[in-house]
C-alpha cells in the first residue's frame, strides 16, 4: 500500500514540479516536459505492475499520451507556458484518476481544466468551453456540498467513496447534479457545443490531452454508479439515452462539417459517447467494449489531433475540408498515419476499435435492442466523416503554392509509428488489452437480476 | 495442427503477413523497387496456389468434407466470445481458388499496367490486403471473422477507387462507395448479433446454427441487406458505376470476380436459413430479379466499356440471387466461377480490345456496322425512349438516394449547425480566422 502511494505521488507531482521549474526556468521544455512524462509513465508503469487495477492502467495511459503529445507537439507550440500547462494538466488528471476522495476528485476536476479556463494559456476564443468546464465544476462541487449537509458530521470519511459506497447520499437531487456534471464535461446532449469549439479556437495538442482525460466517464464509474445502485438502476438508463443520441446528433452534425478541428472533435464525441452507454449497458459485453473504447479513442484522438497540427504548422492554419488540397503526395506517411488512426476510430478491423466497436454492439443491443442500434448507425456515419475528412486533406490534385514540405520528422513518425502500433497489435491480440482479469471480473460479476454497481465496481476494482 | 489445417492456415494469411511486413518497411523509410514488389506479389499468390492445391487434392484423396482450424478464441467476455476458426468446406474451397488465382493473375498483369505509376506500391499493398480479406470471407468459419474480411475488403475497395488521387472525381466517388458499404454494413453487424443473441454462436464451423422461422427471417433479412449492398443490387447499384473509377486490374477483380460476389457467398452461406423462410427466399428473388433486368437495360445505355462491363456483372450477379433464392447452390457456385473468369478477362482486355476496334475500323475505311437487332427494338418508340432515358439516369437510383437520403441527412446537419451556433457571435459555419490565405487556398485558386 505505501509502495503504491508513493508510486502514485510519483506520478502525479513531478508533472507539477516540473510545470513550476517551467515557470521560471523557462528553457529546453520539450526536454522538461519529456523527463516528467516520461518519469509519470513509469511510475504508473510501477503501480500498474504493483496494484494492476484499472485506475491505475487508465495513470499510465493518460501518461503515455502526454508523453507522445511532448514529442509530436511542433516546435512553434512548444513554449515553456505550454508544456508547463500540459504538465499541469497531466498532473490533476492522475490525481483524479488514483483519489478516493471526492473533495480531492472536485479539486482535480477544477484544477485540470484550469489552463482551459484562462484566455493566455489554453483558453479557446468562445465562451462556451469555459462555460461547460466551469458550469461542470459547479455541479460536481453543489453535489458534494449538498452530500455534506446531508452528513451528520463531516469528516474524512464524509467524503470517502468507499464510505459512501451503496448509501444513495443525498439522494436524487445529489444523483443529478452528479450526472449533470458528467453532462457538461462530457459534452452529451445538449450541453456538447463547447468540445467543438474547444478543439476549434484553442491549442489543437493540448484540447486533446483535456478531452481525453474523460473525465465525465470517470464520474460515472467510479462515483455515480457505487455510490448510487438503486437510483443508477432506475434512472440511469436516461443518461444512456443521451449519450446515444449525441452520438448520433453529432454524428449527423459532422457531415456538414468543413473545418478540420472542429470535424474531428465531433468524430471524438461521438464515439467517445458511446463509452456511457457501455457502462451504462449492464452487460459485461458492453462494460468491457466501453473500457477497450476508451482507450481506442483516447489513442487514436489524440494521434489524429496531432497530425492535425504538424498539417497545420507545415500547411498553413486555415486547412479546410470543402476542397480537396492533395497534402498526402507531399506528407504520405502523415496520411497513412491519420487513415489508420482516422479508421482505427471507428472501427476498422484489425485495429482494438474493432474488437471495442464489437462488444460494445453486443452489450447496448443486449440491453437496449431499439437504441442500440442507434451505435452502429453513428459510428457508419463517424467512419463516412473521417474519409471524408482524410480524402480532403490529402487526397486530390498536388497544390503549387507548396514547395518542399517536410513529411513527418523522425521524431514525429517514431511516436506515430509506436500509436499505430499499438491499435494495431492491440488489434491482433485483444485479450493482451482486454485483460483476463478485467474480462473475467465483468463476467463474474455479470448478473443481470443484481444492482448495476456490483458489476461495475468489481470490474473497475477502482 | 495437421497438414491440411497448415496448408489453409497460410493461403489466408500469406496475403496478409505480406501487407504488413512491407507496409512496416514503408512506414520506416523503405521503398521497394517495383521488381522486387512484383516479384513478392508473384511468390505470395504461387505459394498460396500450391498450397490451395495441395490441400484441395489431400481432401478429395482422404473423402474429407471440410478441414477446420480452430485457435480458440479471439477475445472472451463473459458468455460472448469472438471465436477464431478457420473452415474449408465445398462451399468456400472454390471461392478460396477463385480468389488466390486471380489475384495472383491481377498481381502479374499489374506489373505491367502500373509501371512507374505513381502508386504502383499502393496498389499492391492494397492488393494484398484485399486478397488477405477475401480469404478471411471466405475461410471464416464464424460470422464475427466474416465481419473482419468484409471491413477488409471494402475499404480496400475504396482506396482503389480513389486510386488516382489526383484528380476529384475517384476520391467522390470513393467516399460515395464508402458510404454505402458502412450502410449496408449495418445490416451484417446487427444481423451477427442477432445470431450471438438467438443461437447463442455465430459460428458456422461445427454445423450452422438453426433459428426458428422469425428469428430466421431477421437475420435474413439483415444479411440480405448487407449482400445487396455489397453486391451492389437493387436499390444500392447506383455506386457500381462510380467505382469504375479505379485502375482497371481493380475493377476486374473487384467488380468482375471476387468483391461483386462476396454478397452471393454470404448468402451461400446462409442458404440453411434462407431454406427456413420463404420470405427472404422470395426477396431474394426479387431483388436479384429486378437487378437483373435493372442492369441489362441500363447498361445498354453505358457509353463507356468498363461501365458496361460493370452492368453485365450487375446482371449476372442478380441471376445468381434468383439461383440462391430458388435454393440452386450448385449452379450458383457454378455460376460465379465461370462470370468471375470471364468477366476479369473482359475487364483486362477491356482497354486493348477499344484499341483493336479502332485498328479494325481504320482497317476498313470506316465504322462496323451495328447489327441493328437488340432486343429493345421490340417495345414501341414511346417505351423505347422513356426506357432510354430512364437507363441513362441509371434508373434514377442515385437520384433517389441523392433527394431521399442524402440531401435531408444533410439539411438537418445543417440545421444542427444552426443550432450549435446559437448564443456565438457568428455562426460556426461562417466563422474564419483572422489570418490571410493559405499556400493551399492559393495553389487552389491558381
């Protein structure tokens, strides 16, 4: 136990020094902010190995994105203030990931959205991203004061999950002030407008690091559901429902998409909506396709994002999808990289998405037959966007106004190389990602007549 | 694992282990030489020939009706697994032949046709990775393998379409193509789980699994709507055309052999079911029919041979759906071996007879003269030109789909961009930044 605190300390707070040594030291951060992402990495690695559960697992992957993200962000973006950002970013998302605390959860909430919220650091040119990110905030910090005037005393243990673990506390209206939490961060329906606007009008790199943390999908399993199995069983059906539906809305909505950024992040939320209804399915098939999802998309998002931005620093930043502009005869591994990436989203067999997009099929089938089909149409309309996306930007006739453009860099196709692969063997041998345990512990616990919560906390183990 | 379980194990996966290995390479900075390619695709698809051969030869020595491979399972949970098997029986042998000698024969004739094209590595690359699905279509022993190959084979399908990157036209048409598969590819996936759902397996390897007459005619039915889709029948037909975009090697082993018939295979497979229910048979038939006569009448109105040539197929294909729904699976595997032999070599020869028929013409100091006996003749003008004019939109199906599906999907997207865009200052879709004109937006307007 203390081998994994201190591990899990590791992890989390050298982002944080490292972010204050960027304050004010403000040279070689790309190295800085390597050493502490690659320092995180491997203390995750350490607790992944010591605690092997899924909080843990979820440390090291979010680990390994920011420590691509250090390597594929181009150099223009690679300001001291950036990386220390990044940092940050990564440092509270850890923390939410490993805390059994709700007021330590709350601050980590708040607090890795920070630099979103700040207009010189990562804040995007509209209101609404921080508008979300704040309005979540607000809900998830009203639910956990409405937990503590409903104590009796408050202590440590007030705000423990594991105390609170099956005792409903403070009842529905705590249930749906949680549930409008994951709303808002999340961005489902009809709180979603901001995750575009964020990928749009803020850093590309970074806003992908923040949607990637999912946090919302956190709340949901490690909060929501233990804490509340009655209402969760009840009522929680609803929140499926609108994940479905805004992974259908946004699907829709995307079609008629021309800018890059902003089709991609709908693409993202699309498919990262479906992990709800996963979680949501009661059914081991889906539990498990929401957590393999999760990881898909956070791998593949993020991979997209970044070639994103080495085309836009290389091409200009105003790429758009209404005219075809030929970039794959000057970057073809680029468009190699964002098709496998662009196709691994959404489910191309061979890739992990394929065996994620199966299961979780199976699962929100299983348990909702009429809107589970709703899944499959979003992600045929996902798949139709993303071509479209990456037969604009790098399919069509060679453009003059580029001369010598550089195709990606060692650096860059090394990092893309190691994400393509890891979709790809994950692909070729899902088992090593799904996990024997992972597997068996749904599939013990699977039992359709019990509460949503034994199942979901088991398989989680968080 | 036994000889005949080896020899099956490596024709499907020789393709494949060859896509990945050199694409790797690709991806770390090699670029072969095109011998050194062509040579590879040549030792891949002999190898895979012999193999085929021999395995076919020890079954019909020992009187085995199917070898099976088994390697359990792919991934596991709860009670649902993905099972991993690999089957050769009577059914899927032929396909297996079919698609590994005209692949190889494509891969042969390629080198040739595509020296020093710009993608001539892409091509086979795809090539090999459409061989690799094929043979996982036709080898799989279970639906839910069935659905890899499938993937496989139809955004290979796309790639090749879009082909000539350069110019828009293929990278549309592409996109279109794409769009119907994943369509259509809906009514696979529901229909896989139907069968996990209702049967309890999906898998086909030890015996099909019977559902009974509702359950049977679902599942048909969403099958159906995926072998229509990739067989492009009534009402999908209208891509078929657009996906003569490709080279001309791809359209002949897409179009003409092997992706055209892929449809026709999963409802071989299926026949078990389609015998249960006298619905689906029936639809079966139908659709088959009115493709049939859909595609002879439109392609007389082709002005081009490989769209002519891609409605022939269209037409046979649909009297293979009538074989299949009037349960003749004999001729239907007959059937389809000897349309994918012919129509590939009318598809490679396409280019060289246009070629011939001028040196003809020239030859004689003028044009051939048309034999002036078409069946057509036989309608009154009045039904001659509405048919000709109705062939010439193609029947009006891409019309159809355009105002019936398409456009209305995208005015609501648009609507929903309405909406997004309430409470911003300007909408989202007007929305520019600041910055001047992009080298891209200048090399476009040049």
């Amino acid at each position: 136990m203390d081998a994994e605190l201190v591990l899990s300390g590791v992890a989390f707070s050298i982002p944080w020094c490292f972010a204050l040594v960027l304050t004010f030291y403000r040279r070689n951060p790309r190295a800085a902010g390597f050493l502490a992402a690659a320092t995180s990495v491997l203390a995750s690695a350490l607790l992944v190995w010591e605690s092997a559960s899924l909080s843990a697992a979820l440390m090291l992957l979010f680990g390994c994105l920011t420590l691509a993200a250090m390597l594929v962000l181009p150099k223009r973006d690679c300001a001291p203030g950036a990386v220390a950002g990044i940092l940050f970013t990564l440092g509270w998302t850890l923390l939410a990931y490993w805390t059994e605390n709700l007021l330590v959860l709350l601050a980590a909430w708040v607090l890795s959205a920070l630099p979103f919220l700040i207009a010189r650091w990562f804040g995007a040119r509209t209101w609404r991203p921080g508008a979300g990110l704040l309005l979540s905030s607000f809900s998830l910090a009203l639910a956990i004061v409405l937990i503590a005037i409903g104590a009796h005393s408050v202590s440590a243990r007030t705000f423990s999950m594991d105390a609170l673990r099956g005792k409903s506390p403070g009842g529905i209206p705590v249930f749906a002030l949680l549930v409008a939490a994951v709303t808002f961060r999340k961005g489902i329906l009809p709180a979603h407008a901001w995750i575009a606007d964020a990928a749009e009008g803020g850093p590309a790199i970074p806003t992908a690091l923040l949607l990637n943390g999912h946090l919302g999908a956190l709340l949901v399993a490690k909060t929501i559901v233990p804490l509340f199995p009655q209402t969760s069983g009840n009522l929680f059906p609803v929140l499926s429902y609108l994940a479905m539906g805004t992974a259908v809305y946004v699907a829709i909505r995307s079609l008629s998409e021309n800018a890059p950024r902003r089709l991609l992040a709908l693409v993202a939320l699309s498919q990262s909506a479906c992990i709800l209804a996963g979680l949501e399915s009661r059914t081991a098939e889906g539990l498990t396709g929401a957590l393999v999802h999760w990881i898909v998309v956070t791998v593949s998002t993020m991979g997209l994002f970044g070639i994103l931005r080495l085309l836009e620093v290389r091409f200009g930043e105003n790429l758009s999808a209404r005219t075809h502009l030929g970039l794959a005869e000057h970057a073809p591994r680029l468009a190699v990289f964002f098709a496998v990436f662009g196709l691994a989203l959404v489910g191309l067999p061979g890739t992990l998405s394929f065996c994620s997009q199966d299961l979780l099929i199976h699962g929100t089938l299983m348990s909702h037959p009429l809107t589970g089909l709703l899944l499959p149409i979003a992600t045929a309309m996902n798949a139709v966007s993303i071509f479209r996306l990456f037969s604009r930007l790098f399919l069509g006739k060679r453009r003059t106004g580029f001369t010598a453009m550089a195709d990606a860099l060692p650096r860059e196709r090394w990092i893309l190389t190691a994400g393509v692969l890891f979709v790809v063997i994950g692909g070729l041998f899902p088992d090593a990602i799904i996990g024997p345990s992972l597997g068996a512990g749904v599939a013990e616990q699977r039992d359709r007549g019990r509460m949503v919560a034994h199942a979901l906390h088991s398989a989680l183990r968080f | 694992m036994s000889f005949l379980q080896g020899a099956l194990v490596f024709v499907v996966s020789a393709p494949g282990a060859v896509f990945g290995v050199l694409s790797f390479l690709w991806l770390l900075g090699w670029v072969p030489a095109e011998r050194t390619v062509s040579r590879i695709t040549g030792l891949t698809f002999s190898a895979c020939a012999a193999a085929l051969g021999a395995l076919i030869w020890r079954l019909a020595a020992t009187g085995a009706p199917s070898v099976a491979v088994t390697f359990g399972n792919w991934f596991t949970v709860g009670d649902y697994h993905f099972p991993l098997v690999l089957l050769a029986d009577r059914l899927s042998l032929p396909f297996l032949a079919m698609t590994v000698v005209l692949s190889g024969l494509i891969g042969q004739f390629s080198a040739t046709y595509l020296h020093r094209e710009d993608g001539f590595l892409r091509f086979f690359l795809l090539l090999h990775l459409f061989a690799f699905g094929s043979l996982l279509v036709f080898a799989a022993g279970s639906f839910d393998l069935l659905v890899g190959g499938w993937e496989m084979v139809g955004i290979t399908s796309v790639l090749l379409i879009a082909f000539f990157q350069r110019r828009t036209a293929p990278v549309e048409n592409g996109l279109r193509v794409f769009a119907v598969y994943r369509a259509c590819d809906i009514g696979l996936l529901v229909g896989v789980f139907a069968m996990h759902r209702w049967a309890g397996t999906a898998s086909f390897a030890g015996g099909f699994p019977m559902l009974p007459g509702g359950q049977a005619l679902v599942v048909c039915l969403l099958l159906l709507l995926a072998a229509s889709g990739k067989a492009a029948q009534v009402p999908f037909s209208g891509w078929l055309p657009r996906a003569m975009e490709g080279p001309t090697p791809s359209s002949a082993i897409f179009y003409g052999a092997i992706s055209i018939h892929a449809g026709a295979y999963l409802l071989l497979r299926v026949q078990p079911l389609l015998a249960q229910s006298w619905t689906a048979s029936a639809l079966v038939i139908l659709i088959g029919a009115a493709t049939a006569i859909y595609g002879t009448i439109v392609g007389r109105a082709s002005a081009d041979a490989k769209t002519l040539l891609a409605f022939g197929s269209l037409t046979q294909v649909g009297v293979i759906f009538i074989e299949i729904g009037l349960g003749l699976r004999a001729i239907a595997v007959a059937h389809i071996l000897g349309h994918a032999a012919v129509r590939t070599l009318q598809f490679l020869r396409a280019p060289s007879m246009l070629h011939d028929y001028h040196q003809m013409h020239s030859a004689i100091g003028g044009e051939l003269s048309p034999t002036g006996k078409h069946i057509e003749n036989l309608f009154p003008e009045q039904v001659q030109a509405w048919l000709y004019r109705w062939a010439l939109d193609r029947g009006h199906l891409d019309t159809i789909l355009d105002r019936g599906v398409i456009e209305p999907l995208m005015r609501l997207s648009r609507v929903f961009a309405r909406l997004d865009s309430l409470g911003l200052a300007e909408p989202v879709a007007q929305r520019r930044r600041a910055t001047p004109k992009t080298p891209a937006e200048l090399g476009a307007s040049r």
